[in-house]
C-alpha cells in the first residue's frame, strides 16, 4: 500500500500558490483494508475515504471505461494491481496528472511541469474527449489562471470544438453545468471562461441565450464597446474587481439576456430588454435548476438595473416603488447585492471601468431611510389612513435623502 499526494495541490505548490485542498491516490489496498485502518468511506460510484484524523480524501487508484452519455457514462474499475500511472492517465490536464510520493519526490509521465512553465492547458490523452463536462473544466481552469498567462493549447482546443460540435454536451446533467458554471464565475477572469467556451463552440450549446449577444450592436453614446457580448464579458470582468458574490455574479450574467432576442429592425436601440430579458432569465435558471436566491436576485437586476443607473432622475414616487418591489428594506443583504450588480454593469463599459457610481451609494442610503420609518410610529390611525400616513412619511423620508444630497454635491463626488 503507497499513497501520493496528487492533483491541485502538487501543481499550486510547483506555482508558488497558497496550499489547495490536498487530495490521495492510495494503490495496493482495497476498500476493507483502507476500512481496517480507520478511514471512512464516502461516495457511491467509486471507493473514496476520508482520513481518520485529517479528513482529507484518499481515493483508490481506479481506472475508468465510457459506456454511456454524459459525465456520468463511465465504469470504474478498481483493485490493488491498478497503478498510479493508470490513474493519472485518466486525469483531464498535464498540469493536473502530477503527484508527489511519500518523500516529496515528483511524479510527472505526462509533462505537466513543463506545461506549468510553458503556460499551457493540455489534455493528457484522447480520454479526455470522452468526458463532455472537461470543456467547462478546462475553461474554469483558463479564468482561474488567465491572470498567470495560461491559454488552452491548441491540440486541447481543437478537442474541446469536436466534442461541442458531436452533441455530448446536450447529455450533461444541468445541476452539473451549473456547478462549474458558478465556480468559474468566482475564479478571478470569470470572462474568460465565456470566452473560451464561445471559441470552442460550447457557449451556444450550453447557454445559447448567452451566446446570442455577441455580434448584436448597441448605442455607442451609452456602449462605446458597442457589442452586447463585449460588454458582458467586461461586466464580469467588473464583477471579480468588485468581488461581488456568487449570486450577484450570476446577475450580470445574465442582465441582459433580452438584448439577444431585439428586433433586428430597432438596432442598435435596445428599449424595454429589461422586461423582455426576464422571462429568458428564468427560463434559463429553472433549465439549470438555479437556486432561488439566484433566480430572485438575476429576476431583480434583469428587471431594474436601468433604474438603478437613472436613480437621480427619478421621481421619489418612482424610487419608492424601485424600492418595493426590491423588498429593500426587509432584504438588505440582497438589496447591496442588486446595487453591486448595477455597478458592474455600468462600469462594463469601454473606459468608464474606473467611472464613479454614486447610484448605489444614494439608493442605499434611502433604503436606509426606509426602514427608520416604522408603522408604530404612527398613531391615532386605523387602515386605510395608516397606509397613507406610512406611504407619505417613506416619500418625505426620500425627499430628505435627496434634497441633502444634492445639497451637499455627493452627486458630484
């Protein structure tokens, strides 16, 4: 029995990045003697143990055989004869097939470490093309370490186009894309990720209402990128500055899902997508099985960023209604996470990445007025003139938010 650290924590070190979490190939043992030894087993497809004391996980070396569609279309075979060599062949990158034995010692039959130093994403083997969700893998890997100077290799890139184009991708369970969908929209150039599954012909297969904005021309006084899928990938590109959350993330995603579907006649004009882009948005997150924080959220920003970047035009009568519909004043957390999506987008712009925002800080500040203003403050009232009486102390609330704004210049900030 022998076990060796392998995967992302052998390759971060080699980067000189902070210790990921460590993962163990075991070979020689079976599932009993590994049972013998404290070890507790978890998962149904293959023998995976977590480790008495560390809890980090310990797999059996294993390989596996394509017998169906999808991520899921795999037998595994696993015993104490199967090597770390016929598990790492399995692996979907160079730079993710290295491992480490007991003395630190490197185990590399497959080049990773010159990937590392050539800044390369390469398959390890034509196995790679027989599991569909790598596509999304290897895009989430370029967004993580774009910002290092790795590109997918073209050998990789060229596998990446025959398996979007053969119709695997259509057997991908949703909860799946979704997962690594959310997990590459945290990495640190989540717009690369969309970037590389529109190069390799995944994006119109998996999120074709995503892919439809590229190409489709807008305003070039609001948009001087002018192209919707350009101003996307900058919002995104705002959103990891921003450090926006996960749910606020998937919001500019999908923001302006309308655009895609504008009359060609009305461009680059691209009036009501607000509202034409909702029932795309939650046609796509019921498709994905999002949750529904994240479909109220993209629901939200979707229907209302406009008036967020218009908050100082509006009427107070218009911002309290914003501010109703937004459950501002109950939903705070929510509330700061709509007002950030806003920001992104309207700093997702060609030279504006830097341009102040003073929108969310007023909107945040009268939701804060909101909620000083209370029922029980107000007596000698009974139903219909507490309503009154409530609504015109929540506009006076807002009157004096602005007209101190404005008195005190933030506009102008």
């Amino acid at each position: 029995m022998k076990t060796y650290l392998v995967g992302g924590a052998v390759r971060d070190r080699l980067l000189g990045m902070p210790d990921s979490d460590r993962d163990w190939v075991v070979t020689g043992a079976t599932p009993e003697q590994m049972k013998t030894l404290g070890f507790r087993q978890v998962g149904s497809d293959f023998p995976v143990f977590l480790h008495p004391e560390s809890n980090e996980e310990y797999a059996l070396a294993r390989t596996e055989r394509k017998s169906g569609h999808g991520y899921g279309g795999f037998e595994f075979r696993f015993d104490p004869h199967i090597t770390l060599e016929d598990d790492l062949v399995r692996r979907d990158l160079t730079i993710n097939a290295m491992a480490e034995d007991e003395n630190g010692m490197l185990i590399d039959p497959h080049g990773g470490r010159r990937d590392l130093e050539e800044r390369k994403l390469r398959h390890v083997s034509p196995a790679f093309a027989e599991d569909p969700l790598r596509v999304l893998r290897v895009a989430r890997f370029a967004a993580r370490f774009a910002g290092m100077g790795f590109t997918v290799a073209d050998e990789t890139m060229a596998l990446m186009q025959q398996l979007a184009g053969s119709g695997e991708l259509g057997h991908l369970v949703p909860e799946r894309v979704w997962q690594e969908t959310r997990r590459a929209l945290m990495e640190p150039a989540p717009d690369v990720y969309l970037r590389v599954l529109r190069a390799c012909g995944a994006l119109r297969v998996v999120f074709p209402e995503v892919d439809a904005l590229f190409g489709v021309p807008q305003r070039a006084d609001y948009h001087p990128e002018i192209d919707t899928g350009e101003h996307l990938l900058l919002c995104l590109q705002q959103a990891a500055r921003m450090n926006l959350s996960a749910n606020a993330r998937v919001a500019v995603l999908l923001h302006d899902l309308g655009k895609g579907i504008t009359p060609a006649h009305v461009l680059p004009s691209h009036r009501g997508h607000e509202s034409t882009g909702v029932p795309l948005v939650k046609a796509l997150c019921d498709r994905m099985r999002a949750s529904r924080q994240e479909r109220e959220l993209a629901v939200l920003v979707c229907r209302e960023h406009l008036l967020c970047h218009t908050a100082r035009q509006l009427r107070d009568e218009t911002v309290l209604k914003l501010l109703e519909r937004a459950d501002a004043t109950r939903r705070a957390e929510r509330f700061a996470e709509y007002l950030a999506a806003c920001e992104a987008d309207a700093r997702g712009r060609l030279g504006l990445a830097d341009a102040p925002y003073p929108q969310a800080r007023y909107l945040y500040e009268v939701a804060e007025a909101l909620r000083a203003v209370r029922p029980a403050d107000i007596d000698g009232l009974d139903g219909r003139q507490i309503q009154r009486a409530l609504r015109e102390a929540r506009l006076a609330a807002i009157g004096a938010v602005r007209a101190r704004w404005e008195e005190e210049g933030h506009w102008h900030e």
